[in-house]
C-alpha cells in the first residue's frame, strides 16, 4: 500500500469513527494500565483499585483478581501466555512485582526489587528474566522464576517512567532526566545516551521495519514532541510536535500508524515514518495512560483518566 492510499484510507475511515457505550465514571475505577487475556475476550485492567477482568466488548466487570500491590502502574504477559508480571507498589516506600498465573490467578511470585514504585515492566524474549524500572532511579534485570536481582542498572539520575526492550539486543530506559539510556541486559553495561528531548520522557516503544532493517525507536516526552530514533546508530531520524503532552505509544497491529494518547484526552494518529499526524479525535477519557487493539476486531481500547472507552476501527480494516 502506498502512503497517499494508506493516508486516504486513514482519513477516510476516521470520519466514521464514533464513541462506544462502555465508559465508567473514575468513582470506580482510574485505569493506568490494560492487556489482553490470551483469548482476548476480556481485558485485565490496572489501578489503584487492584487488578481486575472485564468482558469484552460489553466492558462489563466480570472479576477482580487476588493482588496485594497499592497501585498497578503496569502489566506485562509473557509470550507463553500463562504469566503476567503485575508492577507497581508504594511511593516512597517500595516497589513491588507479582506473577499471576492467568489460567487459575494463582499468584506465583511476589518480589520487592526497588526502594519506589515500578512503573514499567517488560519480559526479556526466552521468557526467563524481567526488565523493571522504578521511580526510585532504578532499573533491574530479574530472575523471574525466584525474582533475584542479576543486574542493578544505575544510569539515570532521576525517576524511570519508561522501560522497552530494543531487539539487538539492548534495553531503553528514560524518565524524569528527560535522556534515553541504552544498555545491554547481560551485564548492564551502557551502550550510547540519546539527549534531544528537553523534558521528562513519558514513554518508550521499540518497533521493527517492515523491510529488513535495524529496529526504530519512538520516544514521547513533556517537551509535546514524539520522536523517532535509529537506536543502533544512536541516530533521532525526526520530530514532531503536538498541541498536547504525549502519555503513551502504540503502533496499529499492522504497524501503520502510530498511536498517540494524550494528557488533554486526544487521540493523534501519525504515520509511522514521516510522524505526520494523519488525524486527532477527542475520546472524552481524561488523559489517556493506555491504548490497546484488540487483535480480530481492530477495536481500540482507551485507558484514561475518567475511565475505559472502546473506539470503532471496523473500517480501518482493508
């Protein structure tokens, strides 16, 4: 497909889009985080109200799941579809990772790895290490199935709010010093900084090219710009900034656009090379801290601040 087609489309197909029936009022529930149960008929939402499972696409509450973690900031399935790392903890006091096991919630591990809250979490790809960052300035390389520490990764001056793991292999980090960190999750020895943002980075996304090439890199900061590296050569490729602060990153499950949620409640749609804003809609959730796909429908679900609504793609599918 084309970029001018791809664009048509875009266009074309977000006209139609509407808001669906699904949203909940922040009395019960603020969600910060949201993924997919291996059938994707229900989605495992995060907060400060624990951890709990809603239907699909009702969004109706079906369970809330055993967690002793204050507040979730992030969850994060292994590809084996059984485990889920659950991040968070208490500010100032601890940070707290749990592994529930999906098919019967039975929580199979709990951990104290860090002195503050875990924001980010993300599974090392052979399925046995975990990479967390923490507020407390932190990151770690986990043992998952005992949670030991194997690597204690002490960059970044500030608070981490953001953690990916970048195929190569080499691991991101950023935060509150507003510079991107890559290292290796060996040894945790540094491998270059990434300093053009000037403010703290909201979010990190790791994607690969299409066509056969080094990963890309996408960074979203308070400074209202997302940016587009080439990590391997420690290389910003461009820019683009918004009217509104960038939260969190998502690519489309056909890596066609970009999906950027915003502190202001917007939606921006950008094109994955050029970061052209393709389109911006309003979604009425707050600040948005998540956005998922459902992987048959194309369905969004949008995490925010004023609670969950589900965004019709139909038409986006060709």
């Amino acid at each position: 497909m084309t970029r001018c087609s791809c664009l048509r489309m875009f266009r074309a197909a977000l006209l139609v889009t509407v808001l669906l029936p699904g949203a909940l009022l922040p009395a019960q529930i603020r969600p910060t985080v949201a993924v997919w149960n291996p059938a994707a008929e229900e989605v495992l939402v995060g907060s400060q109200s624990g951890l709990q499972g809603f239907a699909w696409p009702a969004l109706t509450l079906q369970r809330q799941l055993e967690c002793t973690l204050d507040h979730i900031l992030d969850l994060h399935p292994a590809d084996d579809g059984r485990r889920l790392a659950v991040a968070g903890g208490t500010s100032g006091e601890s940070g707290m990772l749990q592994l529930l096991d999906l098919r019967t919630a039975e929580i199979l591990l709990t951990c104290t790895p860090h002195t503050d809250r875990i924001t980010q979490v993300c599974w090392l790809p052979a399925g046995e290490q975990i990479l967390t960052a923490s507020e407390d300035g932190t990151a770690t390389v986990l043992h998952a199935p005992k949670g030991t520490v194997q690597q204690r990764i002490t960059l970044h001056s500030r608070p981490l709010l953001a953690l990916t793991y970048c195929p190569g292999p080499q691991v991101a980090t950023a935060g509150m010093d507003g510079i991107i960190r890559l290292w290796q999750p060996q040894d945790g020895m540094p491998i270059r900084t990434l300093d053009n943002h000037t403010a703290p980075i909201t979010d990190l996304l790791a994607a690969q090219p299409a066509a056969a090439g080094q990963s890309l890199l996408y960074s979203s900061s308070r400074d209202r710009t997302v940016r587009l590296w080439q990590p391997a050569r420690g290389r910003m490729v461009r820019f683009v900034r918004l009217s509104s602060i960038p939260q969190v990153l998502q690519l489309t499950s056909g890596g066609d656009v970009l999906l950027v949620g915003c502190s202001d409640g917007s939606l921006q749609l950008l094109h994955p090379e050029s970061l052209q804003v393709l389109r911006s809609a309003q979604t009425g959730t707050g600040g948005i801290n998540a956005l998922l796909q459902h992987p048959v429908s194309g369905d969004l679900l949008i995490c925010g601040d004023d609670g969950l609504q589900r965004l019709s793609h139909r038409q986006l599918i060709p």
